[in-house]
C-alpha cells in the first residue's frame, strides 16, 4: 500500500513539471494571461487600391482590386497563417465576407482580385463602402483567431440613376387563326441607359388594362463561340446604355384566351431589389413607370 501511494506521488509530480513546460513553451489563446499581440505579432503593412468603377458581371455587381500585404508576422510554435479575409461593409448594408487569400497565393504580395458589392441580379444600395481585411491564425490545439490588420474606403456612391430610351417594343403574336383573333404576349424590349454610379439590375411588371404580368431578368444577347449567341441575364453598368428584353411566358390574360384586337392602355414599371438597413431586408423598389397603348390589329 505504501509503494502505491510512493508511486502514485512520482507520476503527479511528473506530470506537473510536463505541463508546466509545455505552457511556458507555447501560449494559449484560452489563457488569460496571453494577450493576442503575444500571438499575432506586429502587423504586416497593407495597401488596397480600387483599379476600376463599379460594373456588372453577369448579373453580379462587382469592383476590382490590387492588395498588397507586405511583411510578415511572426507566430508562436503551433501557429500558422491560415490567410486574410476580406470584408465589405456598406454604410446601409451588411457587412459579409467577401474573399479570402491563402497562403501563397500573391505573387510577390501582390493580387488583382474581383470582389462582389451585393449578390447575384441584387442592386446594391447607395452610400460609403469600407474593406476590412483580417489576419487569421490557426493551430490544431484551439479555434482559429483573427485581428483587424487594415480598413479602407472603397468609395462613396449615390446609386444607380436609371432611364428608359425610346419607346418600348411589346412582342406578341396571335395565337389562334379561326374564330375570333386573340394574341399572347411574350416580352419587351427596351433600351434602358444608367446614369449613375452603381450597377441596377431592373425586372418589369407590364400592365396591360387592369392585368399584370412579372418578367424574368432583364437579358441581353451576347456571342460566346464564333457564330452562335445567346441570351444572357444582366445588369446595366455606371455610364452604359444597353438594348434588351424582359422576357413573359406565353402571357394571355387573366381568362388564358388571349388579348383581343383594339386598343389597349399599356404601363411599364420598372423595379429591383435592393437591401433595406431599417427591415434588414431586401425589399422591392420602383424605378421607373411609363405609360402608352397597344393596338392588336384586328
């Protein structure tokens, strides 16, 4: 019983002067006693530079970049740098990670990057947007950590200004040769030019009488191979002036059987979707209506 206990002292004592070694070798972040500049060192020097306005890709709003981080911090053993992350934070939007650079992927520091001013076909809202960048560290033992290392003001916008040109073109056809005619509508064009600073990306409601009738995205035709073409979704640039049509599904009125021939009164709005800071939220927003008739010729 005696040897037990001697024993049982020996494998105690070894175990403390073990852990004490280890802690003092190697700091945690759980520790009260470590602050995270023990951990994440003097900060590398950072340079951001906006090398283009606003404009569409495709349906997503977008800005192009240079980043250069210079410098390296210096991490305890354990630690690694997992890479940068880049956060967009408009005045009236939501901050959200935007991009992330790994390790080794700039080039001499330095990378050209595409980062996104709101989401797929959204418009983004007017005011200052910041990028935030932060370095992240990770080690197997605990969560991975980050700090603010930079900030920046990418611009100040006023939004988007949008303006329709000429007259819209509604595309029907009649869709049934005896018996009385009856037409079916199946999109608009339009020539639609921006004014402003922001990318838009308009959707329509034609009303045609006291009936509506919601569009798919605003498209426009594009070459992709040599010879053929194709109708993309997209938005309208700072400063462009782009022809296209909102395309309506085989539309033929509230009673299915198709407009009839004569005079109709016709009115076009033009909305988008757009994120409201007051309901956190996106909410629909109008941008332009314009009014005029229709004749189905008889």
């Amino acid at each position: 019983m005696k040897t037990d206990i001697i024993y049982l002292f020996f494998v105690l004592a070894a175990f403390i002067i073990f852990t004490s070694g280890c802690i003092g070798q190697t700091p945690s972040l759980g520790s009260e006693n470590v602050s995270v500049s023990d951990v994440f060192g003097e900060k590398p020097n950072v340079i951001i530079t906006v090398i283009s306005k606003p404009y569409d890709d495709h349906g997503l709003p977008s800005l192009n970049l240079t980043v250069e981080i210079k410098g390296k911090s210096e991490y305890p053993d354990g630690y690694y740098l997992a890479g940068y992350e880049l956060w967009l934070k408009p005045e009236k939007g939501y901050s959200r990670q935007v991009y992330t650079i790994l390790p080794g992927e700039m080039a001499n520091g330095i990378e050209n990057i595409t980062i996104p001013l709101d989401g797929s076909y959204k418009t983004p809202v007017p005011g200052t947007y910041k990028i935030i960048v932060y370095e992240v560290i990770d080690n197997p033992h605990t969560l991975t950590q980050k700090r603010e290392i930079y900030q920046t003001v990418l611009g100040n916008f006023s939004g988007q200004k949008l303006r329709v040109l000429g007259e819209p073109f509604i595309n029907y056809e009649q869709i049934n040769v005896i018996g009385p005619s009856a037409y079916a509508i199946y999109g608009v064009n339009m020539t639609i030019q921006n004014d402003g600073d922001l990318p838009v990306y308009p959707f329509l409601i034609l009303s045609i009488d006291n009936e509506q009738a919601f569009s798919d995205a605003f498209t426009v035709e594009e070459n992709y191979t040599q010879g053929s073409s194709a109708l993309w979704a997209r938005g309208i640039g700072p400063g462009e002036t782009i022809a296209g049509s909102f395309s309506i599904s085989d539309w033929r009125g509230k009673t299915g059987e198709g407009f009839a021939p004569g005079n109709h009164s016709v009115k076009y709005t033009l909305y988008n979707n757009i994120y409201n800071s007051n309901l956190n939220q996106y909410v629909t927003e109008n941008i332009s209506i314009l009014t005029g008739s229709i004749v189905f010729i008889k």
